[in-house]
C-alpha cells in the first residue's frame, strides 16, 4: 500500500487550508481503533476530516461521512468533550519538512488555540496526540511508555515533544546542480537510496515517479548515470521543489496508485483529498472483505462438519429403528414356541408365521425364552420411541444444514472485492450470523435489522426486463416479501441453497421463454450448483411464497411452482466476455 509521503500531505494541506479554514467542530466519531471523523462546517460547506493513524494507511483527508453504528471509543469521547463547538483555525507543520501536523482549535477564528490536536503521519509509527496550549498532553491515540520508547514516551498527563529531528539535508530550490550531484552521487549505490539517505521530504514512490519523469531507473548505481540523466532528473528535482513552493499539485490515478504531481497519472482527478480518501477506502475495504470472508467462510465449514456428523448419527439411528418390528416379531416367534426351547441355547431356528421360511433368532444362554422374548419385545419399544425422538431432531438439524449452506453459498457469490458495496453484503451476514448466535455477539457492531444497504445484483433479459438477485438473506426476504409485486416472478434453484431471483415484469407485461430461460440461467448460477451443467429451478408468483412461522432470514416455502432447467456455464461464459448483460 502506498504510504502518505510529504509530498502528498503538503497537497492536502494545501487543499484544508484554502477550502476548510476556518471551520467549526460539530462532531467527533471513531469510525474504529485507527480512524477519527472529524465533523466540519464552514460558511458554505459540510464536510467529515479523516484522521488516521493506522500503521499502513496513516493520513489526513475530507472523506465519505462515518456509518450510523454507535461510537464506544473511549478517546473519540475526550476529544468531543474538549473539542466539540470550538473552531479549527490552523493546520501547521510542527518543522519543516516533518510529517506531523498541528490543528489548531480556538474559541473563534483570530483568538489564540486553546487546543493542538497533532497528527504524526509516519507509518508504524503514527498517532494523534491532543494537548493543551501550554502543550500539556491530555489524551493519546496510542499511549507509548517508557519501555516502548526511551527517546519520546507520549503519555496523559506528560509535556509534548515534537519528534526527534532528522538528519538528511533539507531540500532546496536554490542549492546549485553541482552541490547536488555531489551529495547523490558521493557513493556508489543504488540512485533510490543514494536520495533518500541524503534528503527529507523523499519516499520510495516518489523517487520511482521521478525517474519515470526523466527516464532513468531508480536502482541504477550512481557511478552509472550519465550526465544527461543527471540533468533530467535534477529538472524533475526542481519540478518538484517548485511545485511544493507555489503549492500547485495535479493530482491523478497511475497504474498502481496515486500521484499528486501528474507524473505517470492515467486518469486525472479532481481533488488531492478525493484521490486519497478513495485509494486508502478501497485498500482498507479490501483488507477488511478478505480477513471478514476468511473468518465467515472459516466458521461456517466448522459448524457444518458438526452438524453433517450430527445428521449422519440420526439417519443411522433411524435406520436402526426401522428394524424396530423385527424385535417384535422374533419375539412373537420365540413366545410362541416355549416349548421348544433348551437351556443353554445361544440361538434358535423357527419358521416365520407368514411365509414359513426358517428365521434364526440369537438367545442369551443366561435367561431363559420368556425373559429372551420380554427383552426383544423392550428392544422394539425402545428403537420406536428413538424414532419419536430422533425425527424432530433430525428436522432441526437439516434445516440448520439448508440455512448455513444458504448462506455459504451468499459468501460464495464473492470471491473477491470489487465495490463498497461487496463488504456492505458480507457485513450484513456477519450481523446475521451474530443475531443467530452462531457468531459471539457484538452489540456495538450489529446494527439494527432494516433494509438492506445494498443494492441487488441486478442483469437484463433479452426482452429487457431487470432481474433483481439477493446477496445474502437479508436481501433475499426483502426482495422476496417486500419488493415483490404481482407481476413479477420469483425464481429459485430447486430443493437446491441459492439466492432469490425476481424477474421484474411491469403491469401487463409478459416474458417469453428466452425471458424465463435467461432468469434461470441467472438464479442457477447463483446458486450451490453453479458448477453444474443443468440445475433444475423453480419459478412462481410471488403471492405463492410465503414464510414459515419461526424460519431462519431467507429460508422460504412455496407452491404452484414451473420447473424449468436453468445453466449457469451460461451466465458464467457471458460474464467472462466484455458484452456482458450484466449491469
């Protein structure tokens, strides 16, 4: 992940102090353990200001407003105390060429900051420290004692340092080609190196854009440059000191990142905030999808294999208690037959009342034939009272099985990220799960049950009309139960886990069988057979689904069903081309 160089934080400087200074503290949110909103307004505009001090994606940017689930943080809450109603009148660095900033708060904009909240944007390193105006720390992002670190512990109730000063040269616009050149090029080593072991204000993508720029690879030794590489790239080195002087950034998208120069950008931007808060999102989002879909996909295989051992003991038990009359039957054989019992007979042949046919019943040498025929007439009562017990628990075990393979499946149908909108779906089965009991339950995280956030996978059939896909249960009962007109038409992968599929029909419209043929090849396809070749689906009215008292999110019955063969290669091998129908 690209980190926020000082070039890149010099631009977002630049960009707060020209559009947000001044502007008043409304409110203060943690969005989590690195991330801080903060709420501004000014005379014409309402914005969220990102503060982060997350170890890979430190940085400061206006941002998309924080999600609506309550704020426990403990250190959101002393900074609202303190800071809520004042005025943010300044953004300053702490030194030159540092990636620390101080924001500054005051009564009003002119008066003198009664509070510096400072930003440390360094990597593993940063956070954010609030400190009173005689520089008196009160709260910390993250507390670092003694034992952490001898050279600057930040602690409650302690004086705030700035940290230690660096040591390569500062950068300058007027320092002479000659000067320069000698101090790069004193060593024989990589060019990268060779200017960040000399210079402040350098990162490694920064170096690798400029020599982008002036056509010369970073990892050359120094001894190989050429003169005229060393003039090129000494013309990007003063682009650059100049662009930090007149604070004039062209911000934009390269192949794997961002620029806030313009060098190697393949699409521009608008703003340097923008860029930023939209790259470190989609980082994070992507970060976060895979580590929520790992742990789901994780727990779920673990609760199924204890349920398929559970539902394979039952089955067993059950087929054991279909040999439930052959007791009674043997029994009936033996009481009927006393006489010809002996002691000491371990079995006994007798012929069956019905067919004749010689029956071997086996005996306890140790009791006689009454007490033989008494025990298999309790082994007869005993195997049909397991049955009375084993069905309903059977019944609540595959019913368990069907909803979890529901829901493996909604999981399934993401394998990767692509949009916000793929980690909104997988947050809301974790949330699922949570209100289940089949995840530990974490109040501050579930949020409340009501309409899906996201949107529904949704494609065209041949004649135009949308199809409307769930992505997890939640979506699946809403489409289902509240979306669903009469007109439409509700489709699902038979007897088979797989998502609700509504095929959107306006009033007196209706589909030809291209039409129902594309639906199922979609409600197929995302289902748990979508590797299959054919897949059996049913399609209804919705008026003929209805759910059971008691279901679990998205498990649902229905009747008058049209089985029609859907297959999913299809959708798959559309998908795959760039003509795909999907939207």
């Amino acid at each position: 992940m690209q980190p926020v160089d000082f070039t890149t934080l010099k631009a977002i400087c630049a960009e707060l102090r020209s559009h947000w200074l001044p502007a008043r503290l409304e409110q203060v949110y943690q969005r989590d353990r690195h991330t801080l909103a903060l709420g501004l307004r000014t005379l014409d505009q309402r914005g969220w200001l990102t503060v982060s001090w997350h170890p890979q994606a430190a940085r400061l940017c206006m941002d998309v407003p924080p999600p609506r689930t309550p704020d426990t943080f403990t250190f959101s809450q002393q900074l609202r105390h303190q800071l809520n109603g004042l005025a943010l009148v300044s953004i300053e660095a702490i030194a030159p060429w540092e990636r620390a900033l101080d924001l500054q708060f005051a009564r009003r904009p002119g008066d003198p900051p009664l509070w510096h909240l400072y930003v440390e944007v360094m990597n593993k390193y940063s956070n954010v420290v609030l400190a009173t105006a005689d520089q008196q720390i009160v709260t910390v992002a993250h507390q670092v004692n003694a034992q952490q670190s001898r050279v600057r512990p930040l602690l409650t109730g302690q004086p705030y340092e700035v940290p230690p000063a660096l040591t390569e040269t500062m950068p300058r616009l007027d320092e002479p080609f000659e000067v320069w050149h000698e101090r790069v090029s004193l060593v024989p080593i990589p060019l990268r190196r060779a200017l960040l072991q000399n210079y402040r204000g350098l990162s490694s993508a920064l170096i690798r854009a400029m020599g982008d720029r002036a056509q010369l690879d970073p990892e050359l030794p120094t001894n190989q440059v050429g003169d005229r590489q060393w003039q090129r790239l000494f013309q990007v080195w003063q682009d650059w000191l100049t662009s930090l002087e007149s604070e004039a950034f062209s911000p934009g998208w390269t192949a794997d990142g961002y620029t806030v120069m313009g060098w190697g950008a393949i699409a521009p931007a608008d703003t340097v905030q923008g860029v930023v808060a939209d790259y470190y999102r989609g980082h994070l989002n992507r970060q976060e999808f895979d580590q929520l879909r790992h742990q789901l996909t994780q727990r779920l295989e673990t609760l199924l294999r204890k349920l398929y051992l559970k539902r394979d003991d039952f089955q067993l038990r059950l087929t054991q208690s279909d040999q439930a009359d052959q007791f009674k039957d043997r029994a009936d054989l033996l009481m009927a037959h006393l006489h010809e019992w002996k002691a000491g007979m371990t079995a006994i042949q007798l012929a069956d009342f019905t067919t004749g046919e010689p029956v071997t019943i086996a005996l306890n040498p140790e009791k006689n034939a009454v007490q033989n025929a008494q025990a298999a007439y309790k082994k007869h009562q005993k195997l049909r009272r397991s049955r009375l017990a084993i069905e309903p628990l059977l019944a609540e075990v595959l019913a368990e099985v069907s909803y979890l393979e529901q829901v493996q499946v909604a999981i399934a149908q993401s394998p990767s990220y692509a949009d916000p909108s793929d980690l909104e779906a997988l947050t809301e089965i974790r949330d699922e799960l949570m209100q289940q009991g089949y995840l530990a339950a974490d109040t501050a995280r579930i949020r409340p049950t009501t309409e899906p956030s996201t949107p529904f996978r949704q494609y065209h059939t041949p004649s135009g009309f949308e199809v409307w896909v769930g992505r997890n249960n939640r979506q699946n009962d809403h489409l289902t139960f509240r979306v669903a007109t009469d007109y439409d038409l509700w489709f699902h992968s038979q007897e088979i886990p797989g998502s609700h599929v509504l095929l959107r029909l306006p009033a007196g419209s209706a589909p030809d069988e291209a039409d129902l043929h594309y639906t199922a090849n979609i409600a197929a396809y995302h289902s748990r057979a979508t590797q299959s070749d054919q897949v059996p689906v049913v399609y209804t009215a919705p008026r003929y689904v209805f759910k059971p008292k008691g279901a679990k999110p998205g498990m649902a019955l229905y009747k008058h069903e049209t089985v029609i063969w859907g297959e999913p290669q299809r959708v798959r091998e559309a998908l795959a081309s760039p003509t795909s129908s999907t939207l």
